[in-house]
C-alpha cells in the first residue's frame, strides 16, 4: 500500500489507483478531496499514486505538497500504466477533450473538470465517448461541483418531494469582482482562442447546471446578451483586445422535470461586479414555496414553505444537521463546512458511483446539454439577444 | 382658513386649493401626503378642496375620513373651479391624459400617479401639453414617489459625487407575489385594454425610472421577455384570458450620465415571486464601489466604497440621520419612517418647486421616456427578445 | 367643529377634546398620532384643542404647525377647562406626577409618556390615583409605545398561542450611540437629580416593559450592574461629573404567563455601542420555538417554529399582512410602515378602550411594576450586582 | 518515512512524532488538522504515529480512518516513546492534567484540548509545570481553536491598530440548543463531578478567552447568574438530577490592553436557546468604531469604522483575501473555509512556534486565566450574583 493511499481495499483487489492531470487552483482542489475523502465516507480504497503536470520541478514539488506518491510530465505515459484506474483532469479546457477520449479508450474512469469542452464539437464527441464507454463499464463525469454543495443538494429534494409545488421562475445569478481593475492585465482566459469564452463558460455554466439539476428541467429557448466591459487590457506588449464576454444575461425557456408550464430562469453573470467574491445565488419561486441560495454562505438555504404570508417567511436553515446531504460524515449541528468540501463529496459520489457500477452524475451527456446552452447564448448574443430554440437532446 | 388647510398662506395670497382625482388605494395615500406635509416641511400653504370620486357616497365618506373638505362626483366641473391651483390626479392610468390634458389647459398645477398613461400616444400628446404649458407657468409632475425614498436620493447623491465610480452594471428586480395562486380571480388589472400591460408597465416602470433617475444615464437599446405564467384565471362567467404579462425579463444598453461606456442593466419583476411582497431592489456596480438597495428594508443602503476588499465590504447604512434627504423632517437617528412617507416627501418637492418657479421632477417628457423603453420591451418580446434600438429623445 | 377636529362624534356628542402637554420631540411624535389616528382608525372622534408648552412664541408655533387649535403657557388652567376630556402628557419625567395626579382630580383621561415617574416614590402615588380614578370612569395609561409596534403585538399573540412552546430565556437588548463621543456636551439627561437613572429609565425601561407585555410574566429578582464609561462631560462652566450610567446589564428571573419555571431574562442596554441607532433587540427562546425582533427593521418579525432542525430555521415573517395586528388600516403587504405609525396605534387603543369603558393598558400600576424593576436595578448596582428579590406587587 | 508523515523534515532530523490521546469528537478534528497542515501551510514535518484510546478495536479502526501509523490503549507507554515527540491531548477535562503533566515530566510538547482542566486546582498546577518545561525548550498550548478563526484573528490585528479606538463594551453570547428538549437523557456532561460546569466550562470558556485575546485585556471581577433550566433528565435508572448549568450570564469588569477605563463585557450562553446550533457571536464597541462576528457565519466579519454615520454603518467583509490570517494557505477570494480549519490553523501555529523556539499561545497559565474567570462566575451565582473581585494573576 503506497504512502499515498486512502481506505482499505475490497477483497482481492487493492486500492483504485488515481492519477490527476494538472496541479494549480483546481489540481490542488481536487489533491485535497482525494486525500480526505475515505476520513469521513465510506469509499472504495483509493492510492493518489501520480500528479501530472508540464514542469517537471514544479509538479513534483506539488506532488510532496499535496500528499501524491509521485510525479510526471507527460499524461499519455500515465494514462497508459496498468496501477492507474481513474484519471482526474483539471488542466485547462482546450486540453479536456483528448486526455479525455484517450483516457476513456485506455479503459480508465475519467472525472473531468467543467466545462466539459471549450467547443461544442469536442463535447459532442466527448459525450458520445462517454456513452460507448459507459457500455464498457468504464465511467465518466463532469466536476460541476456545486452539485455537492449540501444546501442545494437538500434543496434539490425539497423540490423533487414538491413542497415549493411547480416551478415558475428561477433568479440565478454568478458574480464576482476579479476584472474590475480595468488595468488588470490581459490572460489567457480574456481571449476567446484559449478561453472559448469568459464569464458566461467559466460561471454560468454552474448555473445553468445547477438550474437542471434542482428541477430536472431542461431548456427549449435561450435568449442572450454578453457584455465586455473593458474591451482592451494591457499585455506584455501594450493593449490587447479582450475577446471574450466580462458579463453575461440569459433568459431560458424551460420545461420538464418540477417546472411549471410557461417557466423562465434569467443568469446573470459578471467579473466586475465589485464586492460580490464567489456570489452565486439563486432564487427559485414556486407555486407552495420558495428557495433561496447564496455560495458565500454555502451552510444555510433560505426556505419559505406555503403561502401563508401572515405565518411564514423565509427560513434560514442550517445545512449542518445530520440527515441533510453528506453532513453526517462531518461536525455536529453549526459546525459549518467549507467550498473545498464540494470536492470531497463530488470525489465520494464519483467512487460510490464506481462501486455500486452505476454511472456517475452528471454525466459528459449532461456537460454537453450546458454546453448546448452556453453556445445558443452566443448565438443569441450575436444575433441581438433573439431567441435561440433548442432542440430536444 | 378652511377645516383641511394646512400651513400658513405667503402674505397677500391664501393657500394652495388642491383637489385629488381618485380615492382607491393611490388617493388614500396621496391624501396622507397632502395633510401630513406641512406638519414636517416649510412648503407653501394649501388648502385640501376636494377629492372626486364617481361614486357620490363613497366619495363623501373617504373626504370626511382622509379630510378633504368636499367630496364631488364630476372632475371636469372640479377643475373649473377657481379656488382649485392643482390636480392630483389618482385615477387608473387610462384616464390620465383626459384628465390631465384638461386640467393642464384650465391652468392648474398637474400631478398625475405613474403611469404616465397606458399608450405612448397619450404619453406624447401629454409630455408636448406639460412643455406648452411649462412656458405659462403651469407645472406638472408624474409620481415615481420612490425617487423620494431617502435612501435612494441619498444613493443618488452618493453616485453624482462619483463615490462608486463609474456604473458598469445595474441589477435592478421589482418582485411581488399576489398572483401566485392560480386562482386568484380575474381583475382590469389583467386585460391588455385596461390596464395596457402587467408586471411591466406597473412595476417595471418603477425600476427603469429609477436607473435612470439613480445614474442620469438613458437607454439605447432593450432586449426582453414577457411571460403569463396563468394564462386563465376565473371571472364572474367561467374562465377568462389574461392577456397581460405576469413576469418581465429586460436589459437595457445605457449611455451617458454616471455609467461608463457599455453599462447594461437588468431589469426582472414578477408577479408570482413567492415571498415577495413588494421587493424593489437595486445593485448597482460601479469600478470604484457599489450599492444595493432593498424597498422591503427602505430605511437602509447598502454602501460599499473602494476596491480594497481586505477592509471593506458592503456597509449597512441606516438612512435615518440628518443629514440624509428629507430625514433632517422626521425623528432621531434610527427612528425609522414608513413606505407612505415617500408620498409626503413628494409633495413637499411639488410645493418647493412651484414656490420656486422651477418645474418639478421627473416631468412627463421624463414619464414618457420610461413609457417608451417598456414599449420597446413589448416589441422586443414580441420579436423573440430581439432588441430594439431606442432613439434619441 | 374646530379646525383640528378628526373624524365624527358619536350621536349626541360631540368630539373629545384633546390637551397635549410639551412639544418637543414627544410632542411631535403624538401631535401626528392624534392628526393621523381617525383617518386610519374607526375611532371616536377627537379634537385637538390645544398645545401646552412654557415658551408662549415657540409653542403657538408649534400648535400651528402641528395642527392644534390653540396654544397654552400654563397646563393647570387647560386641565380646568370644560372642552377638554384627555391630557396627553408628554413633558420630562419629573413633572408627570404632578400634571397626572391634578389631571386625573379634575376628571381627565391621561395618557402620560414613559416613564411613569422619576421616582419610585411618585410612582406609587400615581398608580394608586390612577386605580382610584378609574373606578370614576377616569381612564389613564402609560405609553410604552413599542408595545403596539405591530410585530411585538404580533409576537405576543404567538406566544400566548404557545407557538413557542414555554418561554425559557430572552435576551433583550436597547442599543444606542449618541454618547459615544466623550467630548459631547453635558444635559439634563445625564444628571441623576433630573433624570432619575441613565440608559436604564431611559430604555431598559423599554426592555423591561416588553419583557412582561409579551410573555405576561412578573420579574421576580434582579441582579444588575451599571457603567457610566464617561464619568466627566463639558458643561458650560467646565467638566462636570455624569452622574447617571452610560450602560446596564440586568438580568431577571421570572414567573407566570408564558415562561417555564426558572425562565431568565437578560437586559443590556447602553449609550455608547457605536452603530447602533436605535436597536432593541429581543430573542426569545421557547421549548417550542423561538422568535427575534430588532426595532431598526421594525417591520420585520424572526419566528422559529417547531425543534425540527433539519427543516426549519428563523423564518423572517413581513409583519405587513391584513391580519396582523393594526395592519388592515394601512397598505398592502410589503408597504412597511415607520416608528411613528407605533404613536397612532397607541392613541387608537387609548380611543378604542375609552369608547368601550375597558382600562386601557399599559396602566399605570403597569408602569410602576417597571419601575419598581428599575429600583431593583440600581439598588442591585450598588451592591456589587447582589441580586434583590422583588416582592409580589 | 511512514505512511502517515507529512511535510519533508529539517535535513538531518526526521519528522516530529506525534501521538493523539483521544479519538471521538476532538480526536476527528485534530486527527484531519495533522493530516492537512503540510498541504497547506510551510511547517515542520510531522508523522502520525499513533492515536490512543481504550477501547482497543474502535481506536484501530479509528486510527486507520483518520491517517495513524498506528493505534493503542495505554497513554503512559506511548508517552514514553522516543519517537513521539509531540502529544496532543483530546480527552475529556478531568484526564488533562494527569497526562499533560506526565507526558511534559516526559520531554514531550503538548497540545491539549479546552478547558486546560476541570478544577482550578489542577489547572494551577498544570501551569506552574508549563513554565517549569518551558525552561528545558519543551512547549505547550491550550486548543482555544476559535483564537485561529481568520476573521477573529483579523479583528484582533484591527482592535490592536486601534482601528476602533478604545474598546469600552463588549457583548458576548455562545448559544446552543442541544439540550432544550427535556427528555434528552443524561449524560456525563450533565453531572458536576464529570463535568465540572455545563455550559459555563464548555462554551462560556470560549467566549471568555476571546475576550481577553481580542483586547489584550484582563477580567478585574465577575458577576454571574447560572441557570438549570431543566433540573432532572432521564437516566437509565429513573429520572437523574442534572447538577451543572445549562445556561451562565457573566459581567466582567475589563482592564488593561486595547480596553476603556471601566470596560465591560457581558456574556451569556445557552444549551437551550432554539434555533442557535454554534452561536458564537461577539459585538464589540469601541470610541471609534465596532466589530461583530457570528461563528455560524465565520467567513464575515461586521466592521464599523469611524463615527459619521451618515456615510458608514457596519461593513460584512469577507474574510477569504489573501492578506487575511491564514487564508493565503487556501483559496481564491470568495471561497470560504470551513469549522474544521480553525484546528488546522492551531496546528500550524503550534508547530511554528516549535520551530521558532517560541513558547506558542494560549499558554497553559492563558488557560488558567480563564479557569479562574469561571471559577469566579461559579462563585458569584452562589451568592447571588454578588461580584468577585478578581487579583492580579
């Protein structure tokens, strides 16, 4: 059992080993849920036996760091070796679709950070991988991790047990403030070639998601406005064009699932919105009740249940009692967790997923159906923000 | 001296005659300004005549309780009369131009309840009739009472004095939710020929009239959505047609003012929005600090200044000292005042300005450009949310 | 009828006639109750006869602009008068006595503002009168006017429903700043000769009130300590010693109504927490349930229902609703009301009970049990916070 | 180097052995704090030797769960192990001194767990041995976690650069509600002899410290009243009687560090206050500005600065910058950390402050100081509330 391993194995068979594709922001996200995850669930063993990363020194320093036996450079080595039974990528969006589709015809599980892809063309391709794949026993997943958030994983079943009734409108929302120096320099995630596009990919793809995921809907029409605010930034070598969207406006037909007919959920989302640091939230109206959600206070969901106006208001509840979604591996009631724990959950629902041979969620196929949305956005954006329809998956 | 005069007349002339067309729910709050005002403000004295009403014993009954000194039945009549300087017209928003037309010419004073009027031809022949008679003397006003919130001309102030920079970025939201039951029954408020659209045009009206008033900035452009959530609801012989909207979805390109080059608003309003009662609220992101408003907590902005977020954040502000618009009238600090006293602070303006000889804000060249973006939104949503560019005014 | 009439008098009779005694900010606040109450309230009909004050000039003007009859230097000859049938005491503290007790003698009904008294001593002699006089019909009340605040209301209805189960613990508090700043000048307020106590006859007077108001429970011991952080202030002659406390912390033990056995009250209140304006706050904790009120969102009610955490929490109820309490006479739901709306219900209590001959209440034996909590305090105080157990009233 | 090291030692030493006495509650949170320290922070190398208990089959699987080399059952051999270097004590109160006092005779530094111990005596004792071991270069520190609260941490950093001036009232509360249903069964923590106090030891002391770590100041004499809500629960035999609080109310006088002559600070907590899971919540008012906090939110902080309150009010800040305590370990801006953090952090500074050769802190003789505190409060509430004066330590 290598140093880095977690767990016990089944019988007969030793820890599922774990390689990860990328060591930055979300390289040492996902290290921390790999190495903490069998602490507080019961999951299959799993052994953290290689991060991956482009420079050598760097990645074995981070290697140390966060706690992986070892090191390399080069990810088709990896995903070739026989002690590799899942591939964990967290490297850059343009890079999603080969490690994938090559990790995924090595017969190794694959867990990929969103978005899925930075073309729809990828994703489609990735998604049909992902189904033959599937059909080999070997799984796949999309990291939109905000699934694993426990407020609105409860929120979730309070919908699908109907006690807002059917849903009507949906106020989503992903703000943040990082872009609104406008002398902040220009990146690699300002230029639509690198990027695909900037904030509506980067954020509104979790919210979008989330809006499926909480009502089991799905959209028929986007309409869409996209805003770059500060249209040059400097670079190296003087001002550079921004080529993607600062803010981003969507209203979404939706149907299915516990919306109501005629239902509407509006995005909005932005980079220079000044004071709001991870501000994803998301009211939900239903005919009986109604939810509401903020990131920067991920333990708590307000709730209204009724419409009883003179006795009832919206609750604050605290997401941290024992029969609330993954809270029972964790602190007693108050004891809040924190965003690096979504990552945790999303590493157990993905073993979990593997042990009971039951393909995770959400799946490349779910990716794709955001991505289909993202990608009418920009249409519509071009277009005057006339809708889009979209077609039946 | 009449029963219902308020205030002392200036020397040689007697007080201000006032008579309030209407005496539903806008009259009665209307009425409370009109003798509540010179209790608190150094205005011109006036002199409460008569309210008018159609129907001859209810109309009597609200005079004698909300204390006018006559009640009458026919309007035209009333605005003939000599001892009358200015006509509150209360009325449903069909009947403004009439009324409003005709005073105008007898040379009273107009303050008419927003909206302007339920067509953009009224609108127009209304705000050319306000110019004409401006040049006599004769002044006019529309009610957008919430530019008289404190707060909100406190956050005027504070964006005119560039303390939040440039505005890149507006969340506007006007959220109710009295038709959220499906069978709420059928009412003129929900058929296109009376009441000429919905959500829209009755609360939608407030936030655009807002953005503008807040930041100084007009729109150049609107996308939007309309949406009848109950398509059906009961009347007196069976199911009837909404043919109104009971949700809006706009943004709106601004231009000049406190907003920066490409600022975008959003605006959403809703009649079914579960646990909203009347949930005007505000974002406004500039690049030097943001505020928020809520009308739910209208004794409170929520001020955040400068970019540095190791020390600040949003700050609550009690707008209740003062120094604070109109507050210098009221109570101590943290004594806080009511949504009906945005109504007093609306007549004391009127009163200042005509005692000054200066026209009163917002003027009907001001209401008509706020009917015309929600025109260009019924036409954007009837083009699939394409949007329409709006002309110079 | 006068010019300050309001509403119609019963059959036979006509209005009764009202004396206000001092205009200063007490003055202010009941002049627009008793201008206000009729156009809201079904109540007997009132006339505001006349306004009392020392200053002959000042008070005719402000008779003028409150919308009194007349003015008057000298309360003893008002009380004498025929046309007056309710003396409205709202002078400092230690003149109450004396206005009340020759008020109630020649036949008046009295409203006198709180405190009761400066001394316990006055308080005594006033209850018995009050008792006394009511047997004549002679009706009197003192005016905690937070008690009609309509969530309080609100809340006491809910606990005398058991909605919170038994009453164990309530942390109130009265926070305000306007001595927070040493170097502000020396007044009345903070000499003990003139104002009996501090922060604590001030507004833990409040407290205490609301803690027997809404639970209908008696203090049965009180152990306190008082601060004064300020012991010296500028007066005109150089610093002179403060001699009343800056600060109180009491706490109580408790018995019947709606409290368990063994149920505790804290009280803290205090002149100098920077940023808090006018912040009573309560927090009531039940066997069942919970509720929490701040009066600077004095609309605004938290109600914890039930001990099932994992679906409940504080749920922010608008106390803007048809039935609650004295919300039917106002607007719609979400159209919140102001801390002078709390002086309007007080004086349509006082009407409603006159018209009905049922003792108004709080009464003044009401009023004394408060001060007699309040002696507690500061006899507490002075022995090193050794609790004094209060005997039955 | 074992399976459960982390970090890379100091060249020519191995990685400090530690041993974790305890592995309920407090033994999970601290076990996860050595996990992840080295992932996070640039601390000396540790390696988790093994994790004691006495049940010798669940503190094997418990050792394997949270990441020990290996488990035991005998404390007194595993403190005589060469390669332990560090013991971390999470007992319950009464075992600390015997083992903290055996395993510092032993060489070994030592982390343990509030409260330093359950009786004052031992706490002495305890103290005086700290200092001696202190001397021969081996340290100790008592777990007060909440010191290590970023945003705690921050408002010390602000209170010591004098950001709110002077600091003159202090309101404290730790509520909870664990035990407001009174048929929840009895428990060692129920009972005086076990435990000590109720909620006075175990939560009260949390509060307590903060104070003095927040202002640098010392308690000179306490008031307090103790309350057993519920005096009699359900034991396996019949009905036991609950002989600790289940709430505590404190005044202490404050002198010294960033405090005001005369400073107060008021603290009250609660097992039965419903709705308050882990209400930790400090309002700290000073001459020139305020600080509030609320564990259940501990990634916000309420800062007032300055005292115009028409432009300020209490700012929510963040506290997930880069520049705040401890966060630059973590994540981007806006991505909060969790409850079990907090241990991550004490663990962190534990091991600096080895590395430095400086004792770390909260001293055991810190702990004493807040013993002595409650011992105060015991005493008071025994003789009715009557103040302790406290001596210089």
């Amino acid at each position: 059992m290598s140093d880095a391993a977690s767990g016990t194995g089944s019988p007969g068979t030793g820890p599922l080993g774990v390689a990860c594709i990328g060591y930055a922001f979300m390289g040492k996200a996902h290290s921390a849920a790999w190495r903490e995850v069998s602490a507080h669930f019961d999951v299959p063993a799993t052994s953290r036996q290689v991060l991956v990363g482009r420079d050598a020194g760097q990645v074995a320093e981070a290697a140390a760091t966060y706690g992986w036996a070892e090191s390399a450079t080069d990810w088709r080595d990896v995903i070739a070796r026989d002690d590799i039974d899942i591939v964990d990528i967290c490297t850059p969006g343009q890079t999603h679709a080969e490690i994938a589709l090559a990790a995924l015809a090595a017969g190794k599980h694959v867990m990929v950070e969103k978005p899925l892809a930075n073309t729809l063309t990828e994703a489609v391709e990735m998604a049909a991988a992902a189904t033959e794949a599937t059909g080999r026993g070997v799984f796949s997943m999309v990291g939109f991790n905000y699934r694993r958030v426990p407020a609105l994983a409860h929120a979730r079943n309070l919908i699908a047990q109907g006690i807002i009734g059917q849903v009507r409108q949906i106020r989503g929302a992903y703000l943040q403030d990082w872009l609104v120096d406008a002398q902040a320099p220009m990146t690699w995630r300002l230029r639509a070639e690198s990027a695909g596009s900037g904030a509506l990919g980067d954020i509104a793809s979790h919210t979008v998601d989330l809006v499926g995921f909480l009502t089991g809907s799905t959209a028929t029409d986007v309409s869409a406005r996209l805003q770059t605010f500060v249209p040059q930034r400097p670079g190296p070598g003087g001002p550079e064009d921004v080529t993607v969207d600062d803010g981003a406006w969507l209203t979404l037909g939706l149907s299915g699932g516990a919306v109501a007919e005629r239902a509407v959920a509006s995005v909005e989302v932005s980079r220079v919105a000044l004071g709001r640091k991870n501000g994803l939230t998301l009211e939900i109206y239903g005919t009986e009740g109604a939810i509401c959600f903020d990131l920067e206070r991920l333990n708590e969901l307000q709730v209204l249940r009724g419409t009883d106006a003179s006795s009832h208001g919206f609750a604050r509840v605290l997401i941290t009692e024992e029969d609330h979604p993954y809270l029972s591996a964790w602190w007693p009631p108050g004891h809040v967790i924190g965003w690096q724990h979504t990552f945790v959950h999303q590493v157990r629902d993905f073993l979990t997923a593997l042990d009971s041979g039951t393909p995770p969620t959400p799946s490349f196929a779910d990716g794709l159906a955001t991505q289909r949305v993202l990608a009418a956005a920009q249409e519509s954006a071009r277009n005057a923000s006339a809708a889009i329809t979209l077609g039946p998956t």
